[in-house]
C-alpha cells in the first residue's frame, strides 16, 4: 500500500503551480503549523505544558509567535507581488463558480469516501479547491488582523480587542479544520493522486489533468497549440 | 477563613490621597508622572505603577458646586472575569476573597485587562506582565491590614470582615440618608455577585465614575463559555474524518481491484 502515489518524471508533465506560488504555499504551510502550535498553548489553557518546553517555555512560544506571525503576513503578499498574474488567474478562477463546481461539491463526500464517481469537468481549481482557496483565505486574514490587534492592544478601542479574541479563535479553528483536510487531501488521498507533486515539483502527469481537471487542461492544450 | 475586605467610605474621604502614596510605599512602585488635565485628580487611571487612585468629580447642585473623591483599585470581585479569562491560571482568588496572581506564570497575553469590567488591571511594559492590586495579601496574611487602610487619616478606609463591613455600611447609609444624602447607597454588595472592596457613596454609582451595573462584556462572556470549550472540538473532527477516509478509500480501492480480477485500475483512481 503506497502513502503517496509515485513521482514518474519520464512521463509527459505540464506545469501547474509556479515556483513563487509554491514558495508562498510551503512558507505559509511552515509558518501556519508553528503559529498553531505555539498559539494552542495558550487555547489549551496551559493543558499542554509539554508542548511549552519545545518552544523554550510561554514566553519562547510567545515570541516565535510573534516572529512566525511577521512571515506568515509578509511573505503571502510579496509573492502575490512577484507572481501577480498567477494570483489574478487564480482568483478568477475561485470566482468563476459554477454548475460543475456545485456538482463537485454534491458528489465529493462520496468521492473523499472512495467510492468511484463520475465528476464533470473542472477548471485548474475544482469545487472543493476553490471553497478551501476562499475559507483559507478569509480566516487567514481574519487571523492576521486579529492578530495584530492582540499584539498591539492598546491603540485600538477595547471592544475591538474585546471581539479579536473570539475571532482570532473561531477563525484558527477553521482554518485549522481546513488545513487538516486539505493536507490530507492533497498527500494521503488516493484520489488526488497528483496534485502532491504539483505543489512540490510543480508538474503533474498529463493525463491525470485530463482526468481531473479537463476544462483546464484543454485550455492548457489550447493555449500551447 | 471569612471573606476580607476594604470598606470604603466616599462621605469620609478628604482626598488627601495617603493611602496612594501608601500603596507605591508597601509595593516599592515608582512615581508615575502623567501632565495636568486642569483638575486635582493625579492619574487618568490606574496604571501599571499606580494600583490605587483617587478620582475627582466636580458637579453643580443647586446649593453650590459639589466635589466627589472616590478611591478606585481592584475590586477582588467574587466571581472575577480576569480569572476565568487567563490562560496561564497566573490570576487566582485566595480563600479569604483577595484576587491575586503569580507573577511566575504570566506572559503578559493581557486578557485580564480587556475582561475587567472595571477596567483596573494595567499592562507593564518593561516587564511585559500586567499588574493590579493585591488587596495586601501578604500583609494581611501576617496580620496586618492593607497599606491604603492603615494609613487613611478620616476613617474612610475600613479593613475587615465583609460580613461585619456590611453591617457597618448598612448603618451609615441610613444615617447619610437621613442627613441630607437621599441618594446614598451600599456599592459592592451584590455587583457581579459581590465585590470585596465595599464602598459607601454619597450619590448614584455614575457619580463616583462606577457603573451601576457592571457587566462583564458579553463578547467575552461568549469567548469563554462557547468558543474556547467547544469550537476546538472541530479540530479533531476533521482529523477523524480524514483518518477514515484514509481506510475507507484504501478498503475500497482493494476491494474493486479484486472484483476486476487483480486488473489495475490506471493510472487515476
């Protein structure tokens, strides 16, 4: 039984994510993971104490916090700079939301259970991508404002700090939810097969995008001619 | 041990304001120096350095100009919200009802201080904590009484038994109503179900900068009760869903493999 299906490079690949966009995903992946971490502390109401000792005590968490919270904002936005285009094309493609989406989204539970469904064409994102791409979005930036509230309390007005507390929680927990399934999704997950190897080395198999991403791969066809 | 408490009477105070410079005496704290606001009132609060002030209120009366002084500090209330808030449990209630707090624990998140409904604990910079009053525990616990109460020239600071404080502001409330204070009141009795720092006002509670009705701000409330012991919950659930779905899909995948008679299904699933 194979965890994560194989990287085959001698088979024809087209390119999926860029280096920046793949650059932006893995620091953001590092930097979420240890916010998580150093954050729960404090969540957890000081039941993880254990945990305390990696970071070099609350205080040590505390401040990688601070430190990872800086990267977790600064980098996404740079990247977005550099790799403008990908960015707009990404989000033009969230945003195009359509009947096939919904009916990914319908028949996906099935699908993420393992039982064989037929899915209509999906474009780069499917319908799931795009509902994790806006959650994530949101809660991340949800977080990261609250965040900085939290950081500097005392030139906001109090009740503002007062309704970052809830907020910077509510939307870790999704976006922690998400976050779980989505890395479980894009690695463990027999169905998703390639999509691992487009985040790491950027390509996927053609033929697995023609599968799973039709729309997309015509286009992609098209475009080279 | 009973409930200890300060009993503060505002009819009695003369705003000499010993019992501040008694308080940054018995707790070693630097003078704090904020520039004049055109009234008498030394700080706009207290703050990291200053547990205890006393604040001024001027209002006109039709007999004249009338000048409120009322000590605020820690309240030591009965069931404090900056307790239930902190997440390191630094803050704790003692057994005789001081709210007090181990400075070894604190990171200086300063939930308590946006959970106060008083508005009293105060972040300190330079040492990244935040601070309050101890109602003197430790001074108590020798067999002392509070700095602010030891040395209060007029009597307005009393140290004692809440129970026998509150026998004691019962009285005087009486006495002030019948002599030209109709609106003097007990504070403290049964705000948020009771604070340790009893006080006795000559007029309303707005009057004396204390709100009425005090009230833990419901966004916290909701923070603490519902979203921190159950929202978490759906972290776990996603990692049990994907758990199964790693053996579901891998027990499925078998299982049509076989029906197809050991006939690999391609490269795609």
């Amino acid at each position: 039984m194979e965890l994560i299906t194989k990287y085959e490079p001698d088979v024809e690949r087209i390119e999926r994510f860029s280096f920046v966009a793949r650059f932006a995903h893995w620091s953001h992946t590092i930097t979420f993971v240890i916010l998580l971490l150093t954050g729960l502390l404090l969540f957890m109401d000081s039941r993880w104490d254990f945990l305390a000792v990696v970071f070099g005590g609350y205080r040590g968490a505390g401040l990688i916090h601070r430190i990872m919270a800086v990267i977790f904002t600064v980098v996404p936005l740079v990247c977005v700079v550099l790799n403008w285009r990908g960015f707009v094309e990404w989000w033009k493609d969230v945003f195009s939301f359509g009947k096939n989406d919904i009916k990914f989204l319908l028949k996906f539970p099935l699908e993420f259970m393992g039982f064989h469904v037929d899915i209509p064409p999906q474009t780069k994102f499917n319908g799931g991508e795009k509902m994790n791409s806006v959650v994530t979005t949101t809660s991340c930036i949800l977080v990261a404002i609250s965040g900085y509230i939290m950081w500097f309390p005392s030139i906001f007005p109090p009740t503002l700090v007062r309704l970052a507390y809830p907020t910077h929680d509510i939307f870790m927990i999704i976006a922690t939810m998400m976050v779980c399934m989505h890395g479980y999704l894009g690695s463990l997950h027999p169905g998703s097969g390639e999509s691992f190897w487009g985040m790491v080395k950027g390509t996927v198999k053609a033929d697995w995008a023609e599968h799973h991403h039709k729309a997309w791969y015509d286009k992609q066809r098209e475009q080279q001619g | 041990m009973a409930k200890m408490g300060n009993l503060y009477d505002a009819t009695k105070c003369t705003a000499c304001r010993g019992c501040q410079v008694a308080c940054k005496n018995w707790n070693q704290l630097p003078a704090v120096i904020e520039p004049f606001k055109g009234n008498y009132q030394t700080h706009e609060s207290t703050n990291a350095n200053t547990f205890t002030i006393v604040k001024f209120f001027e209002y006109d009366d039709v007999y004249g100009p009338k000048w409120y002084f009322c000590k605020h500090q820690c309240m030591h209330c009965e069931y404090p919200a900056c307790v239930d808030v902190c997440p390191r449990k630094a803050l704790y209630k003692n057994e005789w009802g001081a709210v007090l707090k181990d400075y070894q624990k604190c990171v200086g998140c300063q939930y308590c201080v946006y959970a106060c409904p008083f508005e009293i604990p105060k972040y300190h910079k330079e040492s990244d904590m935040v601070t309050k009053c101890t109602l003197c525990a430790e001074r108590v616990e020798a067999g002392g009484i509070p700095a602010c109460a030891k040395t209060c020239p007029t009597g307005a600071l009393q140290f004692g038994e809440r129970q026998e404080l509150l026998a004691i502001a019962r009285e005087r409330v009486k006495y002030l109503r019948a002599n030209g204070f109709p609106n003097a009141t007990i504070y403290g009795e049964h705000e948020l179900g009771g604070l340790n720092k009893l006080y006795i006002l000559g007029d309303v509670p707005e009057k004396y900068g204390l709100p009425s009705e005090p009230k833990v701000s419901s966004i916290t409330t909701f923070w603490q009760n519902i979203v921190q012991p159950w929202f978490g919950l759906l972290i776990p659930l996603a990692l049990a869903g994907s758990a199964a779905s790693f053996f579901t899909t891998r027990f499925l995948k078998a299982r049509r493999e076989q029906q197809e008679g050991g006939a690999t299904h391609g490269t795609h699933n």
